[in-house]
C-alpha cells in the first residue's frame, strides 16, 4: 500500500488506511502475543510526538471517529509502555501552551493519563505537581489552581495539584515566610487578607506549624516578623469590618494578643507598638483602648476595675 509515504494530512482519510487498520487488528487478535498494535507501528513511523499531533488535526477536521479511537489506542499504549507523565505532557505539547494550561481540553486527557499510570504502576506513582513546576513557578502554580476552584473548571484536578504542591514544601520544610514571598503575598500588608492566596497561605501555614512545632511559625508570628505588630493590627483591624474575613480576623487579633503577653509586654509597649506615639489617627486608637484594657485586665488580680477617661 506504500502508506509510509503517504502525506499525514491525507493518510486518515484513505481506504487503504482503514483496511490496513483491520488488518493489524486481525493480525493482533491472532497473535495476541507478538503485541503488534496499529499505534505502535505508527508511533515508531511518526514519533509519539508527530502522532500525537497529527491525531489531534483530525479531530477537528476529519474522521473524528476513527481519530477519537486513535487516540485512546495510543493513550493506551503510553501506558502499556509505562511512558511517564513528564513525557507525555511533552508529546502532547503541554509544555508549550503558556498560562492557560489548565483549561485546556488537552491538560484534562493528560490528568487521566496520570491518574491511570498510578494505577498501574502503584509502586512508581507520579505526581503532576513535579511535572507542572518544570514549566511554573509554585506561585503561578497556586494562582492557576485557585482560579480554577472559585471558578469553572476541573475543580478536584486543581485541588490535587494544590495538595501536591503544599506536601511537596513540607517535605522540603519551606518556612511560612518564604511562603508567603512565593505567593507575592509578602508586600504589604493592607490588602492581605483580600487575596484569594491568603487562604492556601494560611493552610499551609498551620499544616507546617503542626508539622514543625518547635519552629515559630504560626500565621501571627510569621505575619509580625514580615510587617511588624502595628502594621499586622491595622490589618486585623480592617479585617473584622468585612464579612468574609471578620472571623478569622478575631482568631488572629486573639493570637496576637496572647503572643504579647507571652513575651510579657506591658500596656505601654503595646502602645508604642500600635504607633500610637507617633500616630494619632482614630484606627489606631481605637484599637488602642480596646487592647490596653484586655491587657490591663489580664495582668491585674480578680475583681480589679481599669477607668479610661
């Protein structure tokens, strides 16, 4: 049939094709042994690559059935071969899409693709996490994800991705503060809890505090050593005025609270903390009152009054 020196973009679309299919099918149902496959044959003419995007042509244009079917066949073949996932995230040119990766019809084959090897090869799994940070920085990694989960899309491959990645930086004993750099959340701290990163911020956070609790990495001294007890306040502060952030806000200004007492402050330096020497805005004192008392209160014996005139 001379069909290796058909042109590619014809090569589906002819009947010799379609009888030489048969045939190879025919030939391995006969022979199951030998392990003689239509895509093998065509990945060793073509490359996995070169098929791989000559099957993908003929799925918008031309015999969507026959290329459909291709394409799991080769899939299956990837698999048989224990192809790892970072070469096929390569042969399907994943590597190459930019940004948008993970809403790319392709990005969800190769997911499965993933899934599938794990299964089995469960003594070699892969994670996508390692594959993924090839390409992107962990914090563009997070963005992507995130955007994903609050948004439409394959929310539980974004989750896994997520999950893999704060595992792979507990293993790696990435501090909360290096962290919070990574997410591009370490420049101020005014719009903090705003960002949709915060949260995985946090959660990585406590799940390193657990992990490594000899270090001094809760959310409140990580956040203090990186903007400093007022700036931290100020926020917490504006925090509790939102709905979404008010709980939080208070589990936080509770723990600060404690870490001052902790480290034995007296009322007058958490003044001077506060800014409060310096600043005479209504923000800062109001949160001034507030805290002294609870301050004055927790360092006097049962039953004694704090006036504030």
């Amino acid at each position: 049939m001379r069909l290796d020196k058909v042109d590619e973009y014809l090569l589906l679309h002819l009947p010799q094709f379609t009888d030489w299919l048969k045939y190879v099918d025919d030939l391995s149902a006969k022979n199951p042994t030998k392990g003689t496959s239509a895509v093998s044959t065509l990945a060793a003419h073509y490359g996995d690559a070169g098929l791989y995007k000559m099957i993908g042509r003929y799925m918008y244009a031309g015999p969507k059935d026959l290329a459909t079917k291709l394409q799991k066949e080769l899939m299956q073949h990837w698999l048989a071969t224990a192809k790892a996932p970072d070469d096929v995230i390569h042969a399907m040119k994943l590597d190459k899409v930019g940004d948008n990766i993970l809403s790319n019809p392709e990005f969800t084959a190769w997911a499965k693709y993933v899934e599938d090897f794990n299964a089995k090869y469960p003594k070699q799994p892969a994670l996508m996490a390692p594959v993924l940070r090839k390409y992107y920085s962990d914090g563009a990694l997070f963005k992507m994800t995130d955007e994903v989960i609050s948004g439409e899309g394959f929310k539980s491959v974004a989750t896994k991705i997520q999950d893999e990645l704060i595992h792979l930086w507990l293993s790696s004993r990435k501090t909360p503060d290096d962290a919070l750099v990574e997410l591009g959340l370490g420049k101020t701290a005014d719009t903090l809890m705003e960002s949709p990163l915060f949260d995985i911020w946090l959660k990585y956070t406590n799940a390193y505090s657990t992990k490594y609790p000899r270090e001094k990495s809760t959310v409140i001294e990580t956040l203090t050593r990186k903007f400093d007890d007022s700036a931290v306040a100020r926020l917490l502060y504006k925090a509790k005025t939102t709905d979404a952030t008010q709980d939080l806000a208070k589990q936080l200004e509770s723990a600060q609270m404690e870490m001052w007492l902790r480290s034995g402050k007296s009322v007058d330096e958490v003044f001077g903390l506060l800014g409060f020497r310096t600043k005479s805005d209504f923000t800062v004192r109001k949160m001034w009152f507030v805290r002294a008392r609870r301050l004055a209160l927790a360092h006097q014996p049962p039953g004694f009054v704090v006036c504030y005139s």
